[in-house]
C-alpha cells in the first residue's frame, strides 16, 4: 500500500501549490485520498449534438463546430484594438468566439485564458465545444466551454465522463474537472496493481459483487452505464458494511464485557415520585422505564437512545431514570445544549422531585462563583443527587463522587470529546451508564446507522389530553388577519411566538430581517397595551434568558425570535406560533418550532407565512406540515423529497468514518442489505478470528474505523 500512502504532491501533475490546495478544499492528502475521491454525477460525452437543439435548459450540450471569428472586448464592452500586427492582450477582458455548424451558430464567451484560446481558436478550424448553454441578448452562448480538437473528442467519445466536487478556488488555480480526470488517471495507473481487495470472497460471491480494483477503475472512468452500476453498488456496499461491522463490533464487545454499574434495586423516591404525577404515564412510556431498568440491572454498560417526538413525556422518563440511579446511591447529571434549555429542565425537574429526597443543583456558564464552589462540593460529597447543566458539567474541575448516570439531551449539539469528558466521570473508571434523548426525528435507516451501536427506545404515543396543532400556510398579504387572530388569543390571556430564519452566511442581513420584524410588531402592538420580547443568537447570555424568562413569566405576550427557541422551551400558555420565510426553514425544524404550542390546554395554531415566489419543492414541504403532525412521517417524507439534507449531515457527523459515496437516506436497501451480512458475519465468527474474515480484520484496525471507546456514546 506504498504508493496509497504517498503525498498527493508527488502525483504528476499536481506538486506543492496543487497539494496544498485539494488538502484544504477537498481533504485530499494521499494519493489514496484522491482515488477515493469519487464522481458525484457522469455525462455522457459520446453523442455530438446540432445548434439549433440547443435550449438553456440543457444541463450540458456538446457540439462539434467550425470557428467563424473570435473578437476581444476590453473594459464596458469596447473592442479591443491591434497594434499593427500586435494585439494588447493586456487590455482584453473578454474573448467571444463564434461557430457554426450545418444548423446553425452560437457563441462561446472566455473571461480567462484569452491570449492562449485566441491562439488556440483560429478561424475555419473545427473543435469539438462542451458546456452548460445560457442565452444572452438573443443569442445562445457557452461561458468557458471544454474545447477538444476532433481527435481529443475521439478518445472521450463512448464513455461516460466524471463530474468531481470542486470549489471556486479550485476551478480559478486551474484545476478543472479535465484536469482532475487526468490526476485520476495518473494515480491509477501508479496504483490500481497494489490494491488489494477489503471484502471476504464469500461476501462477494453470494452478493455477486466485483472486484475493488474493477470498481475503482469503473467508478472513476465507466466504459458504459453497467460497469458504473456495478462499481457504484460494490463501493457503496463496501461502505455501509464495514460501517455496521465497526458499530455492531463496538455493541458486541461491550454487550460481552462487565463494564457495568449494577443497579438492582427500585428506591423509595422513585415510587413516590411515579405515585405523585398527576397523569397516568402512557403504555410507551412504561414500556422505556422497564427498558432501562433492565439495563441497569445487567451489570453491562447502558447506552441507549430514546426517541420521542415534541410533548411525548422524555423528560419524565429521563427523570425516573435518574430516580432508579439515585436509589442505588449513584449521582445522575443531565446535560443539555444550552442554558434556555437547561434552566427550563431544572425547573420542571424540581417539581418533579417535590415528593423525594433527592437534591438537585443546576449548573451553567451563568452560575456565580459562590454558588458554583457550593456545587462543587456537593458533587464531590455525594449530596447532590442529580446535576442539570450544560457544558459546564464537564469541566474539569466538575468531580462526582460516584456517578452512575449521565442523560445527554439533543445529542447532536455535543462534540465527541464533549462526550468523551462526561464518560470519564465514572466511579474508579468505570464509566457510567448512558441514555441519549432527541426530540429530532429521526428515519429509520439513518438510526439504525448513526446508532447503529445503541440500543433503541421510542416513545410513540402522547400523553392523554395533548391537543393537536392547527397548521395553516399563507403568503404575506394574509399578515392583517394573522394580526388580529394575535390579538384575540392575547386578549384570552394567550401568548404568541413569531420567528424569523437565521441562517450563518448571512447573519448581518437575517438579524436585520428580524429586527424589522420586531419593529412591525412594535407598531401593531404597541406598548402599554402589549408587551413584547425578542430573543435572538447574537445576544449577550444574560439579555436574551432576561427576555426569555419575561415571556416564560408571562410578562410578556409576544416573543419574537430567531430558531433559538426550536428545542425545549415550555411556556405552556403560548398558543400560537407564527413562523416567518416558512420556506427557509428545514421541515425537522418547522416541526420542532410547531412543538412549543400545545403544551397547555387551550386550541393552539401554528401559522406559516411563505414568500410569494417559493419554489414548488418548498410548497410541497409546507404543505406536509399542514397535513400531519407526526414528526417520523415527516422525516420520512422530508427524506423522499429532498434527499438526506441537513438531517444526513448532522447525523453522519456522529459517524466513526466519512462517507465517500453511500447516502444514508437514499440507500437503505443496500443499508438493509450490509447490516444483514454484517449481522451474519459476527454472528459466526465475532471476533473475526476465522481466515476467511481476515481481510476484514485488518480493514477495522485502520484508524478510519476504530470506534473510541467514547465516540458513539451518540
């Protein structure tokens, strides 16, 4: 594996300045990197097509042309002068070109390169012109067309031509997609004889799968549509199995290993604790606690995930959780991604444990230093039984005297090394049992991934008396009567959330977005007789849980505000929620928003407002969100409709490798299909000790697929 191994600076045709670009836009640092740097679309490059089929709607088109002319153009459009014999290069910012074939002519447009594509395109030759076509002034043209000379053509024509992630830094150092097929070509030939195979031979034989080497070869330069199919199904497949056969390897260890707090006993908090709530707990619910009890009584290590959509009785069950520990004479602690959403569980909490005699302290960046030393004490002697907080609790100097239990709220938020810190909190390095709450959504496929090593809990049903949400789509000029539907739920003694985007590449413009939105609020509902608060991201801590705590309060009716409200918070009297730009928004988003009405007794409405000119993909979306309120279907349906999206990225973040080519959401069939072999395989042989599985051994030895003891705690 020499040659894999090599810097990418010693491939022809790349050197230090290339290298050194691909490491910092693409990743790329090995020769290896960069043949596993696959392809995200083909064209195909075999058929010459007439001018006059040109349309801008054409992805690409390729043609075959003779050139009539070509002129210069220099600054607003002047043309170029020459000077005798001697043309100003210097002064031309533009080269235009225009061909023609039996059917008819077009233009091709080149801002670079234009003293060597003036040379290059002489009059009355012939090239062959490929590119994405646009119209300008009446005419249709091609920006920085790939130009080959009929021979060139020749050799592409017949196969299918790889389209390679790129950025705009790239393309301007001159590395085009030709030139990075050409880099590809290079590393193949240097390296494709040293490849040696990853997957066992049975594996391929049942499957019909073919070779790496086939793969790699076909995936990069495809001799037609059926070699592209296999490789593509080979690499994916090679993905996701060994990807399961990491997770399920990790399980399998620990599931053996007695690396477990034993927690036998139910104590008497608990009970008095599931006596005093006011409502029967849901059968899901029940059947989690009974899930987690088992679990702690194992003597293995918990790590377990519990899903349950927006109002489905988590924190109940999480607190119940913590009661069983503390019943056993264990520390708990539950961590949350921010302060808002850590104050508001510390507060339902308290309430929670009225009835026992577990003390609960809260720890946050806010936390003063007086109180905090108290903390700090009372973790180390074992008084505080239960610590709500956020990153703040895995600072160093945090110490429990015997933690048992550690409930992580919204994973997602949290790095692994965050994680990592909270497990390094066990009694005498036994690390504590685990349980992960997401209120997000999440598909089928990409949980069985992402936490393909924990064991899963739903929470299916919702508690008795929750109200459905009314959700209605609208444009703009519906805004008065939103308005006065505010006030009438205002004068009922409700109150309203209205929320703006904000998305990081354009903070300045979004904040100034909802600042305008916040002074229309102002105007329509203007102080005495109205209150209103506003809450966004770019906020001191200590002005935006002000504001947040005065509409929580009730002292103020409106809370307008950026997506820092999406997870957790409860104001039980907020009855409606006014989402502004709906359609920027991600549909797990919108759902989550939808989740902080309807938590009291009264009807509740979420009121989605579009742009006027929204995309018929979003319209779809927005209406979904009006049809149910199902937060599993609309994952699902999100998925179907737009792909993995923001939701693969988040979830893939957690994963022990990247990967290249497999799609979590869109392959599940082949997902399905490598978790099955990958089950099979451990289940004969689990420590892969069998010959045969040899080569799989040595796959998961390499750094990309060692999962850190920590790193899946999500």
């Amino acid at each position: 594996m020499g040659e894999l191994q090599t810097e990418i600076k010693y491939l022809k045709g790349v050197g230090p300045k290339r290298a050194e670009l691909l490491k910092r836009e693409l990743g790329v640092e090995t020769i290896g990197d960069l043949i596993r740097l696959y392809p995200f679309r083909y064209i195909d490059r075999s058929s010459i097509q007439p001018i006059a089929s040109v349309n801008q709607d054409l992805a690409s088109i390729q043609i075959q042309a003779r050139v009539v002319s070509r002129s210069l153009y220099g600054p607003a459009g002047s043309i170029v002068k020459t000077d005798g014999e001697k043309i100003l290069f210097n002064a031309a910012k533009r080269l235009s070109v225009i061909v023609e074939d039996e059917t008819g002519r077009m233009e091709m447009v080149f801002f670079k390169g234009i003293k060597w594509n003036y040379e290059r395109l002489a009059p009355g030759q012939t090239f062959i012109f490929f590119g994405k076509p646009s119209e300008y002034n009446g005419r249709y043209n091609i920006v920085h067309p790939e130009v080959d000379t009929p021979q060139e053509g020749n050799m592409s024509q017949g196969a299918l031509t790889g389209v390679y992630p790129s950025t705009e830094k790239l393309k301007t150092a001159g590395i085009t997609g030709k030139v990075m097929c050409k880099m590809q070509s290079a590393a193949l030939a240097l390296c494709l004889p040293e490849i040696t195979e990853t997957l066992p031979e049975y594996v391929m034989g049942e499957l019909g799968l073919c070779s790496l080497q086939y793969a790699l070869k076909n995936i990069h330069f495809p001799s037609d549509t059926y070699s592209l199919q296999k490789a593509t199904r080979r690499l994916k497949f090679e993905e996701l199995f060994l990807l399961q056969l990491s997770l399920l390897k990790q399980k399998y260890i620990r599931s053996r290993g007695d690396n477990g707090i034993v927690m036998p006993k139910v104590g008497p908090d608990f009970n008095a604790c599931y006596e005093s709530v006011p409502f029967k707990l849901t059968g899901a619910q029940q059947r989690v606690i009974k899930e987690i009890r088992t679990d702690l009584m194992s003597g293995h290590q918990m790590n377990r995930l519990l899903q349950g959509d927006v109002g489905s009785g988590k924190t109940l069950v999480a607190v119940l959780s913590c009661l069983l520990a503390t019943g056993n004479g264990y520390q708990t602690c539950i961590m949350a991604p921010t302060e808002v959403l850590a104050q508001q569980h510390y507060y339902n909490i308290r309430k929670y444990l009225s009835n026992t005699s577990v003390k609960c302290a809260l720890l946050t960046g806010s936390t003063g230093v007086k109180d905090r030393r108290e903390i700090h004490a009372g973790l180390e002697d074992g008084s505080i039984g239960l610590l709500v907080g956020t990153h703040a609790l895995i600072e160093d100097n945090v110490v429990f005297k015997n933690l048992g239990l550690a409930v992580i709220d919204e994973q997602h938020r949290f790095g692994v090394d965050q994680r990592a810190k909270l497990w390094a909190k066990g009694p005498d390095g036994i690390p504590p049992h685990v349980l992960v709450m997401t209120a997000t959504p999440i598909p089928r496929t990409l949980a069985m991934t992402v936490y393909g090593d924990l064991d899963v809990s739903v929470i299916d049903e919702m508690p008795p008396g929750r109200k459905p949400v009314r959700t209605t789509l609208h444009t703009p000029a519906k805004m008065p009567a939103v308005y006065k539907f505010m006030r009438q739920e205002i004068a009922k003694g409700r109150q309203v959330f209205v929320v703006y985007p904000m998305i990081f590449e354009n903070e300045k413009l979004d904040l100034s977005n909802l600042e305008r939105g916040y002074e229309d609020i102002m105007r329509e509902f203007p102080l005495p007789d109205f209150k209103t608060a506003m809450v966004h991201g770019q906020q001191a801590a200590d002005v935006k849980n002000f504001n947040m705590d005065a509409f929580a309060a009730g002292r103020a009716d409106i809370l307008v505000s950026t997506t820092v409200i999406e997870v957790g918070v409860d104001v039980p009297n907020a009855s409606v929620m006014v989402i502004m730009s709906a359609e920027r928004f991600g549909l797990s988003q919108l759902h989550q928003l939808r989740g902080r009405v309807g938590r009291g007794a009264a009807d509740s409405h979420c009121i989605l407002i579009r742009d006027y000119k929204t995309s018929k993909e979003s319209l779809q979306r927005l209406e979904l969100m009006c049809r149910t309120e199902n937060g599993f279907e609309i994952a699902e349906e999100d998925m179907k409709m737009r792909g993995p999206g923001d939701l693969e990225g988040t979830m893939q973040s957690g994963l022990p490798i990247s990967l290249n080519i497999a799609s979590l959401a869109k392959d599940g069939l082949i997902l399905n299909e490598a978790r099955a072999y990958a089950q099979k395989v451990l289940k004969a042989d689990p420590s892969l000790t069998d010959p045969r599985n040899a080569r799989l051994a040595v796959e998961l030895r390499k750094e990309k697929y060692k999962v850190r003891d920590y790193s899946k705690i999500s």
